[in-house]
C-alpha cells in the first residue's frame, strides 16, 4: 500500500542521521519550537523538519540546534522530536582561536515502546597517517576533523572571519568522522543567494561538498548561512542518494 510504503521510509530515514540507512515516513502535526536565540558566545535555534524525495516534501519533525562554548571547550546539540523517533546528537570538546576540536560524539536514538539505542566514538590524535580505529569506541584523528554537529558549529566560526573561506568563496579542505570512520571531504562556500523558508527570503550562503561523494560515504551535508552580521544557520540538509532531511529555522535570525 502506497501509504505504508511513505511510512516505512521515513521510519529508516530517522537513523540516517545517525548512520545512513533508507529514507522515511508521513509524520502528522510539527512539534513548535522556540525562536532562534544567539549571542557572542554560541547560540539556541529550532527547526522544522522535512522529508524530501522525488521532488516532494513532507513534514517530518521538529528540532533543537544548540552550541554552548566555554572558555576553552564547547558542548553542541542536535535533538529531533517526532511521533516515531527522538534522536539527540551530541559533540563535545576543546575550543581555540583555530574552532572546534570534537573529542566525544554521541547519538541516541528512542523508538516507541521503549526500545533505545546508542552509539558513541571518542576522538584521539592520529599519529602520522594512522587515521581511523584505535580500539573499541576510538578513532585516531588528523587536525582539523570534525563530527556531523561539530561541523556545524565551525562553518559558524569560519563564517565570522574576515580571512576565512566565506569572504573569498574558496573551497577548503577537512576530515569528517562518523562514530566509526574518518573520511576527507573538501567543501565550497556559494555566493549569498536568496534563499526561502515559509512566505519569507534571507540572503543565506550555502556549504557544500565540492568533491563527489563516494560510494561508501554513508551520508552528505549541507548548510546554509545567514549573510548577515551574526551568521547564523538557516536550513540544513542530510543528504542520502534521492532522499533528504531537510531542516528549516523556524524564527530565523541573520
């Protein structure tokens, strides 16, 4: 039945986040979320999330994108809520004039009836080009790698420099780790372009991977930036084949 064949998608698309996996499910009714909050120190937004494919769109979840830096280390969040899964990812780690350095990453995700899962890699420097596992629950690591909510956190930094890859648009290059594999990737920064989210435009930069994905890559990322002065993120989007979770800020900030 075509209806349940939407519902199981959407289902396997939740933990795509997470790990890839096949895409998702029809979700009633978006859970609201608090306007966008942001100051020198980090900041707290929601979003509305959806399911795309096929060139449709279908309301999936609603979520929290949190970063809270301290003097010398951060802690960054991403927490969905919806009718067939809660998932929260978390990054945690040292902070420096150069961004973010994860060394914690964890996922959790709770199904109906109580059922859980949870998974986690601790980040260690790699020594040389030894990069990868380095024991249970480990990963060796180059300078520069961040996690799938990390990253986020640093486009965030580099976008507030003046000598950093938005002002020039130029691509750069970093290692992005899962909870069990680091791979590299070389992003680009796109000219600020409108971009819509309801019945409103912002002038919003988008991240992207300038490189193709490779066939084992277990999941692609997107973000797009506010061109404004405080640079905050307004949509991002988890990327996997023909299908997407798309994030939208619901109170979006510039």
């Amino acid at each position: 039945m075509p209806g349940m064949t939407m519902r199981r998608r959407v289902l396997a698309m939740l933990p795509a986040l997470a790990a890839g996996g096949r895409a998702a499910a029809v979700l009633a009714g978006l859970v609201g979320a608090l306007p966008a909050r942001a100051g020198q120190a980090g900041f707290d937004i929601g979003f509305d999330g959806y399911y795309e494919s096929g060139g449709g769109r279908t309301p999936l979840a609603s979520a929290r994108l949190r970063f809270e830096p301290a003097a010398d280390a951060y802690r960054m969040s991403l927490e969905v809520d919806s009718m067939l899964a809660d998932l929260h990812y978390e990054s945690r780690g040292r902070l420096d004039a150069a961004g973010l350095h994860p060394e914690h990453y964890v996922e959790r995700r709770e199904l109906p009836f109580g059922r859980k899962r949870r998974r986690e890699a601790r980040f260690v420097p790699a020594a040389g080009s030894d990069v990868g596992p380095a024991g249970q629950g480990t990963l060796a690591v180059p300078p520069g790698t961040q996690d799938r909510i990390s990253l986020i956190g640093q486009l965030w930094q580099l976008a507030m420099r003046r000598d950093g890859p938005f002002e020039h648009g130029r691509r750069f290059d970093l290692a992005l780790a899962s909870v069990s594999r680091v791979r590299p990737v070389s992003l680009r920064v796109d000219p600020a372009a409108a971009l819509r989210i309801g019945d409103r435009e912002y002038l919003a930069r988008r991240v992207r991977r300038a490189d193709p994905p490779g066939e084992d890559d277990e999941l692609d990322i997107e973000v797009w930036l506010a061109a404004g002065d405080r640079r905050l993120p307004l949509a991002i989007r988890f990327m996997e084949r023909d299908r997407a979770l798309h994030f939208e800020a619901t109170a979006p900030g510039a």
